[in-house]
C-alpha cells in the first residue's frame, strides 16, 4: 500500500512561544530551528510573527541566513497580518520568503473584531498576496476562529474558500483557535472541505483547551487533510497546541498509511531542550517525554516483564532515545530491585535483598524518593547495620535551630532496655544532639570515642532530595573506625551513624 505523505510543521518557535512568560533569546531561537529541521527532520517551521520586536528580527534574520546557506529557505514561514503591506516589508528587511497571512475565518469575529464585509476583507486580502507575490513572497493563509466558524457561519466559511481558491494560495491552515472541536466535528468538517475543494492543501492547527488536541488529529488526518501544526511539549497559549511527539507516536503506531518525516529518535533530545530554554517543566506523566511514562513502579509490573515482557505496550522506549527505568519505593517489591541491581552489575542474596526491599519500603512510606543511584548507599548502610546486635536505641530526638539562639537537643535514648532523656546545646544540631548524648554516657560513666572525621556526600548527579550518606571516624584511643549513616536529612543521617558508633562500643 502506497502512504499518503502527511507535512509536519513546527509553531514552536512562534505559537509555543505564546506560552505565558515564555520568550526565546535570538541564539535558542536559531539553536531550535536547526534542531527541528535538520535533526527531527519537520517539513517546515513557522518561526515568529511579523512586526512583534527588534530581537524577533534579529531572530527571524539569523534563521533566514542559515536557511539560505543550507537551501531550506522555503521551510521558514513567518504569520503576518493583513496590514496594508507592513508585514511584506518586516520580511524583506528579516529575509524570510514565505508568510503565513492572519485572516478571519468565522463571521463573528470579521464583523465584530475588523468590523468589514467579507468583500471588503476579500479585498485587502488580494492586496496583500499581490504584494507578496511582487516581492518574492509565497503566501499561505490562516483562518482564524475557523472552528467556530464552521460551527456558526459555514455559509461564510465556504464563501472565503470560493475566494481563496482564485488567489495564488500554496496552502490553507485551519485553526481549532479556541481549542473547541471535538472529534467528530472535526472530522466532519474537514471531510467537507476536502470533498469540496479536493485540489487545494489544507494544515489543520489544534489547540488543547478540552485535551482533545490528539484525538482532534487523528480525525483529521482520517478526513484527508494534507499537513498539521504542532509544537514541542505541546506549548502555546492558555493549554497549548497539539504535542509533537504524542502525534508522532499516533500517527507511526495507529495510522499506518501516513507517511511522516519526523525522527522519532530525536523527540526527547528536542524536548528537553525546549524545556531546558523555556524554562516551562515538563509533567512527570506527560506521555512520551515525561520522567515518569517508561518508569515501572509496582513490583508486579517489572516481575511481568522478566517474563515475556507482559507490561510492555508498542510505546518502547528506546523508540524515543529514552531507557525503561524501575521506581524504587514502598511498591516497588523485589523483582524492580533485581531490575536496577542488574543495570549496576550488583548481586545480593536472598536474605540480603529482603532486607534491601524492607528497607526501601521504610524509605518509601516516609515519601522519600529513592533512585537508583541511591542503591548502593542503601545496600552498604543495610549491610552494615547488620553486623552487629543492636543494644541501644535513638527512639527519639528534637532538635531546634532557630536565629540568635543556640541550636538544642532532647533526646530519648534506650541503653540496655533503659530509657533515659536528656537536653543539651551546642554549635549546630548535631552538636547539641552529641552533647545530649554526652550527658547520658557521663552519668553512666561510659567514655564515648572522639569524632575524628564527618563526610556527607550524595550519588552522583542527585538534586537537593537525595538520600545523604553520612561517614563519621571515630577513634576510642586503640583505633578508629568508621560508622555510616543513611538518610535524606543530613543531621538524621549523622545521628543514625552515631547510634552505629554507640552500638559498636
């Protein structure tokens, strides 16, 4: 079966960029536009608007002279407006040759935003390409409102395309502008266009207000239209646009006779980038790019996939240069520890790895979020903490630090099944919570070793919410030796090795 091309244009540059306090800098502007092009391979880019600002020029001129260097000059579209020819001379000066012309696609919003007759609108339309084409200038048009157009004033909608179909148009773009559609509608009334004027190419450019953007794709794709508009992480105004790489995967998985260019390969590389530039997160659970959409969190979950991949769906992936994780937390049981113990080369036994996966769900049903990274810290504190019998328990402690008073201490500690509380101040927290410690032990006339050494460090690559791994030496006048303590509270890990040291001695 022979596919049906399908062009991809990307608005992130221009649309996206209406993002609420979302502006590219001239250098991230032409970084993304290389990016779009040449590694993700879309058919075209619309990359500003005309008229906006003196670094939009600037922006718009950078691109405009790579593109002529690298003859992808016809890939570059500017949206510009029916301004008496303003808009014509902006792109000269910016070196773009292909503008996307603003005009009114419903009724309602000629008569009440322009306040003209569709003749008079038809008119200066003609104006417009008849410049353009003077200068060099291909024109494409966008209707806006269409959508509500369609909705409430087809007879005017049928009568714009009468007229566009006379006027040197390469192509038509039909905007859900409010993000109204819903599927079926949309289908229905690209079908009709299509039908209607089988000889003329029509883009449709979704919106997301009600989240069907997706859904609104596919059915217009079923409908026969020739192009879409997309953006990267589905940014854009109040909900955004249409997203690049939900619409890529939909179209390669479940439209098998569309063919597209886009390299799925290089979505998440160009989504992390837009993100990173932009400043505007992406949703742990947005699908395909999101942190958490390849990442298994229940233990049953990465059992089935030991096990003829029993939870794997066609969304693999390494589809999108993106590796399946397995969560560490209270429901992540042993079989997602055996998944990242292998990704580290790392081996336990039985008995080992219970106490591993005890201890993960401890750490999980306090919300701490472990990684995999943080394994090998939470394998060596486990371990450690059973070499030997525990006699004394830290069973709990308060600390304060507050500004132009002396941090505190009270502690509750059982030595021996004696439990005995203290206070005391010091320097810092853990100070306060050593001399309270102190207290005790002088009461008891048990000499503590001295602290010789206190390193913290976190795994490589961890944020602020990392789990910290506390080493302190200690030396009880014949030898030093070295307690480890673990937690995501730096003071909580060092008083966890500290209970170590008192359990050692």
């Amino acid at each position: 079966m022979k596919k049906r091309k399908l062009e991809i244009m990307d608005t992130t540059l221009r649309d996206g960029e209406q993002t609420s306090g979302v502006s590219f800098s001239v250098s991230e502007k032409l970084t993304l536009a290389k990016l779009l092009l040449e590694e993700l391979k879309v058919d075209r880019i619309e990359v500003a608007s005309a008229r906006v600002s003196d670094g939009e020029l600037e922006a718009v001129k950078r691109i405009t002279e790579w593109a002529n260097e690298e003859g992808l000059i016809n890939k570059v579209e500017v949206l510009s407006f029916v301004d008496n020819g303003v808009s014509i001379k902006w792109m000269q000066e910016a070196g773009a040759k292909v503008q996307n012309l603003l005009t009114k696609g419903s009724l309602n919003h000629l008569t009440h935003q322009l306040k003209k007759t569709p003749e008079q609108h038809f008119a200066d339309i003609t104006a417009i390409v008849a410049l353009a084409e003077e200068k060099g200038i291909t024109t494409n048009v966008y209707l806006e409102d269409w959508s509500n157009g369609m909705r409430n004033s087809p007879e005017y909608v049928y009568q714009y395309l009468d007229f566009i179909a006379t006027q040197p148009i390469q192509k038509i773009l039909l905007p859900d502008t409010l993000g109204v559609l819903t599927h079926t509608e949309t289908f229905e009334y690209i079908t009709a266009i299509v039908k209607r004027y089988p000889t003329l190419h029509f883009d449709f450019h979704g919106h997301n207000d009600y989240d069907l953007s997706v859904a609104n794709v596919m059915e217009s794709i079923k409908a026969g239209c020739h192009g879409l508009h997309l953006t990267v992480n589905g940014m854009g105004e109040r909900a955004g646009n249409a997203p690049m790489a939900s619409v890529v995967a939909v179209i390669n998985d479940f439209l098998p006779e569309i063919d597209i260019a886009v390299k799925e390969q290089s979505l998440y590389k160009v989504s992390k980038l837009v993100s990173a530039f932009t400043g505007f997160g992406i949703p742990a659970n947005k699908p395909i790019v999101g942190d958490n959409v390849f990442t298994q969190t229940a233990g049953i979950h990465a059992d089935g996939d030991s096990k003829k991949n029993l939870y794997f769906n066609d969304l693999l992936p390494e589809r999108f240069g993106r590796k399946r994780q397995y969560a560490l937390g209270k429901t992540s049981g042993k079989a997602n520890i055996q998944k990242n113990l292998q990704e580290l080369g790392l081996t336990l036994n039985d008995d080992e790895l219970r106490k591993v996966t005890q201890r993960i769900i401890e750490l999980g049903d306090k919300k701490e979020k472990v990684t995999k990274e943080d394994l090998p810290y939470i394998i060596s504190d486990v371990l450690d903490s059973s070499s030997y019998q525990q006699k004394v328990i830290v069973k709990s402690y308060v600390l304060t630090h507050s500004k132009g008073l002396n941090p505190s201490a009270t502690i509750l500690i059982e030595i021996d099944g004696e439990t005995v509380e203290e206070n005391a101040q010091g320097d810092g927290q853990f100070d306060a919570f050593m001399n309270a410690i102190r207290k005790v032990y002088k009461s008891k006339k048990i000499a503590l070793p001295d602290l010789v050494d206190y390193v913290v460090r976190i795994p490589p690559g961890s944020h602020s919410d990392a789990l910290c791994e506390t080493f302190i030496t200690w030396n009880n006048k014949e030898k030093d030796f070295t307690t480890r303590g673990l937690d995501s509270d730096q003071t909580v890990a060092a008083i966890k090795a500290t209970e170590k040291m008192l359990n050692i001695i």
